[in-house]
C-alpha cells in the first residue's frame, strides 16, 4: 500500500502547516523535525508557530521533508519553504529575500538604458515613505528599541542601532533632492532647462523632518565643506541625539 502524500505549506499567516500525516510514523518525524502536533475536528495536522524566524521555517520545513521521502512518503513542499529552490539563481541570497530583491533592485539600476529607467529604479530606494533607505531606517530604528525592551543593560548596543538608524537618515537628506537631478540624466539640454525650474520631488513632514535631523545636517555639511567643516559646526552646535547612557 503506498505511503500518503503530505503537504507542506506556508500560510498567510506565517505558520507553516503539514497536511496528510496520518500515521504515527509520518507524525513522530514531523515533531522530529520541529513541527507541533495538532488534534482537532479538522485531524491530526502539524504546524509550526507564527513567531517561528522565517529563515528557521524553511529550513525545519525542508528538513521534514527530507526525512520523510527518505521513509518513503510523497511530500508536495511549497517553492517558499524548498532551500533548493530558494538558492536557484532567481533567489541567489537563499532565505534572505529582503537582501535578494535589493540585488536585483541594483541590477536593474545598472541596466538602466535611459534616465527615466533610472529614475524609476532609483525611486525605489529613496520613495520618502516607501523606498529601501526608509524600511532599513526604521528597521535600525526598531532594533535599538526592541534591544532596550528586552535587556536594559544592553543600552549601548541599542545606542549603535540609534545611531546607525541617523546615519541612514543622513544619506536620505543628502539625496531627498536628487529626482530633479535625475530627469536630467540622458534628457536633451532643452528638457534640462526645463527640469531645473521644477520643484523637488520630496515634499511633505518627511522632508522637513529629514532636513532638519542633526545628522543629515551634519551630512549635508560635509559633503559641501568636507568633514572638516562638519566637525566644526557640530562642536558649536551639540547634535541633539542622546549620547551614551551611564549606569
């Protein structure tokens, strides 16, 4: 009698559920490999909880099915949760998918055959509320203040987070001008023209708020004056971010 077919899936959720293991064989090696099982009016299904790191998902999730085709089950495993899958050249980084669409976000800059193509990629990195710089700025950000949640005394390393997340503010406020420019990029010199009397494209409470952060002031120094420059007007004018703490 051939062996059941399980299937592993991906959620919208997040968790990860296995269907079809109903056997005592199917079952131990899915809790072998990580899995929870589950015993209700729907049967007996495995799943693996929400909080679970997606990078941990796939590889319990592949494990499992290693292990059970190894006993002779057929295992439909979904593409998102196959490590094989995931190192093909379309998912070059693995589970590291965030990092996986910034490497093609940079191929397409590179192949950009026009500045409008540019343009349009570049937008995806500086968009004032949903470009790349913007979801690292407060993913830094949000680490600094789940480290102070967790760990009191870890405040320094929450510091360097805080710090890490100005410095990326910084690089917004340096180039929160810069789409103007960009339609000039391989236009013809009367478009150019025409591009200069036009009003920055960022506008709104995240350019002012990117202005006057005191590290892309500090920024915007220095990529005029040197830093040099940068270091003189911040001696006579303190940055307003915290510095360390003391205990």
């Amino acid at each position: 009698m051939p062996a059941p077919s399980i299937t592993i899936t991906s959620e919208f959720s997040g968790s990860v559920l296995a269907k079809g293991a109903s056997d005592d064989l199917s079952a131990a090696l899915l809790k072998h490999a990580g899995f929870q099982q589950i015993e209700d009016w729907y049967g007996r299904r495995h799943r693996l909880p929400t909080t679970t790191p997606a990078a941990d998902r796939v590889a319990i999730a592949t494990r499992a099915a290693e292990m059970l085709r190894a006993a002779g089950y057929g295992v439909d495993l979904a593409p998102s949760l196959d490590t094989a899958r995931m190192t093909l050249p379309t998912n070059p980084l693995g589970p590291y998918t965030a990092g996986g669409e910034l490497l093609r976000l940079t191929d397409q800059i590179r192949s950009a055959e026009n500045g409008a193509d540019l343009r349009r990629a570049v937008d995806h990195l500086l968009h004032p509320e949903h470009g790349a710089l913007e979801r690292v700025r407060e993913a830094l950000e949000a680490a600094g203040e789940q480290i102070n949640d967790l760990d009191e005394e870890a405040y320094r390393l929450a510091d360097r987070f805080s710090f890490a997340a100005e410095f990326v503010s910084s690089a917004q406020s340096e180039l929160v001008d810069s789409e103007v420019e960009l339609r000039r990029v391989g236009s013809s010199p009367q478009h150019q023209a025409e591009t200069r009397t036009q009003s920055p494209g960022f506008s709104g409470p995240r350019r002012a708020a990117l202005a006057t952060s005191p590290a892309a002031a500090k920024a915007k120094v220095s990529s005029v004056l040197g830093a040099g420059a940068a270091d003189a007007v911040a001696a006579v004018h303190p940055s307003q971010v915290p510095g360390p703490r003391t205990r």
